[in-house]
C-alpha cells in the first residue's frame, strides 16, 4: 500500500514509518519543515510539504494514496498560527486562555480529519486516527472494572474536548471511509519519548520531589511505541470500519510506583501531595496525573493478533533515556 502519514516525523510517527517500509508498504510523511522533511528522507519515505492548517495539500496526498494514518496534532503553540494565538490570548478573560487554545487545536484537528475523509469518499480506503484513554476517564472516579474498546468518552474528563473528535471520525464510516481509531494510553514510551512522563520528571527536577496524587494508587496504562507501531500498520491493514481499538500493553501501572521510580533515579524524595497541592507541582498536568484509567485491550489483540512484547513502562524508565540532561 502507499500510505500518507501525517506527524510521521515525530516519536511515535517515525516508528510508524518504520513498521510501514518494513512490511513492504510505500509512505508518504506530511512535513512542516526542511528538518521534517530530511528526517522522513532518511526513513525511506517521500516528504509532502504542508501543515493540518492546508488543507488542499491534505486533500491532494489523501487522494493519492491507499490509505491514511493521521498522527499530527498541534500540541503547542508553536504549531498554532499567529492569527489563532491572537485569538488565544486577546479572546477574552485570562482565565479561558486553556479553554480558548484547546478549541482552536481541536477544531484544527476536525478540519484536518475532514478533509482526509472527503478525499478518500466512497473508497472503502482505510483512514486510522488516533486518541486518547485519557478521554474515558473522570476525576474522583477510581474505576472497578478496566474500560473496553466500545466505552465512549466521559464527558467529566479533562480530556473530552479532544476525544469527543471521535464523532467526526465516526461520521466518515457512513460515507465510504474505512476509518478506525487507536485510543493510546497516556504512556507511550521509548527512548526519544517526550510525552506526560517526561513532564513528571521535568516538575519533579523543578520541585526537588516526585509526587503522586492522594495515596497514588489511580493508574494509567502504557505501551512501548514499537508495540503501538505495529498496532496501527495491523489496524491500517485490517482493521474494521467504525471500530475503535486500545493500543495498551499494560492495564495500568499505579501512579504511586511511576514517581517512585522517578524519585530513585533522580535521588530525590517521593511523597504523597493533595488533590489542591497537585496544581502546584504538575501546572497544566494535575487533572491528568490524578485520574484513574485503567483499560483493557483483550479485543483488541485478540481481533487482530496484537501481541505487545516490548518493556514496560517501569523498566523503560529506570533506563538513562529518561534522565538525561
């Protein structure tokens, strides 16, 4: 297949494209710069110049593929552009500075999807995207049972504004587009990993201690990105229309045992902090660090054979990788 990928340059991108070259399939990687592009050149794959915000140039690599994987999400400001950031800031009251930019990268997100949709329209070409489990997940709740692949965003959560963007992806099922979407966990980790638990690390360096939230026993599950790669070249290749599939190798790893290990390897204390003390040491991160999500990808493997055999997340991270620097 040729398949277009977009955020290919990025961790868990670049591992797609590797799965992809090594399973015989042709890529193509959206790049928003020169680096980008070189990066995905060195990769085997063919760059596109253009950014989620072109739409036409999403359009036009879509229509000249097999099948889409849309990785790319703009989770900084520096993907946002000008015009949008004065719509962040002078918007309104500082208070809804947080809400402003999640619907602007969350309405960029919908545009994105829906012109890879429409240009794959009635081909039964596979269009997967991905989420988050974060998204099932709301605060105070510590779950009895882990959530399955047919549980739907929690409105409660403080990562519904993104995953309600399922709906958009859903609609283009119904109108020709095998889409599928991979909900990963909060936790795809690797060397090069750049995502929530290397912000742990970051406020914990800041704040000279590692923290969990209450008796830290909330959860989050986790997969290495070579595992998660694998998952979507199998969902791209065989995944169902409308179906959505969890790309977790552990159920939940105890928030607790993350900062532990965290505090070890940086030799600093380890210690329980309040839910009102959280916004404090983890900034924009506290909502996140004190869910409870634990997950369940039985379905998953069992549909498609998936079977995660990369490290865990405690192994991957009493490593150097994490604490360089």
């Amino acid at each position: 297949m040729r398949v277009f990928v977009t955020g290919a340059s990025g961790f868990i991108g670049t591992a797609v494209v590797q799965e992809l070259k090594n399973a015989g399939h042709g890529v193509i990687g959206l790049a928003r710069t020169s680096e980008a592009a070189a990066k995905l050149r060195g990769l085997g794959a063919l760059p596109h110049r253009g950014t989620l915000d072109d739409i036409e140039s999403l359009k036009s690599a879509a229509a000249q593929a097999d099948g889409v994987i849309h990785l790319a999400f703009m989770h900084g400001l520096s993907k946002v552009t000008w015009r949008e950031r004065l719509r962040i800031f002078a918007g309104g009251a500082p208070s809804g500075i947080a809400a402003r930019f999640l619907e602007v990268i969350t309405s960029a997100d919908r545009r994105a999807i829906d012109a890879l949709g429409s240009a794959l329209q009635g081909s039964a070409r596979p269009l997967v995207t991905t989420f988050g489990t974060l998204g099932l997940a709301a605060p105070k709740l510590r779950r009895d049972t882990a959530a399955v692949e047919t549980d739907m965003p929690d409105p409660a959560s403080p990562g519904y504004g993104r995953a309600i963007t399922e709906d958009t992806v859903q609609a283009w099922a119904s109108r020709g587009v095998r889409t599928a979407i991979v909900r990963l966990p909060p936790s795809v980790h690797g060397s090069g990993d750049s995502g929530l638990v290397p912000q742990m690390i970051r406020a914990a360096r800041k704040k000279r201690m590692s923290a969990f939230v209450d008796d830290g026993l909330n959860r989050w599950p986790a997969v290495h990105r070579d595992d998660a790669a694998r998952l979507f070249r199998l969902v791209l290749e065989h995944g169902n229309a409308g179906a959505r599939y969890h790309g977790l190798a552990e159920k939940g790893v105890p928030m607790r045992d993350i900062a532990g290990v965290i505090g070890q390897r940086l030799g600093l204390p380890t210690a329980s902090i309040t839910q009102a003390a959280a916004a404090k040491q983890f900034s924009w991160l506290a909502p996140f660090v004190a869910l409870d999500n634990p997950c369940s990808s039985r379905w998953t493997c069992d549909r498609l054979g998936w079977r995660p055999i990369g490290p865990s997340l405690l192994d991957d991270l009493d490593a150097d990788d994490y604490f360089h620097g």
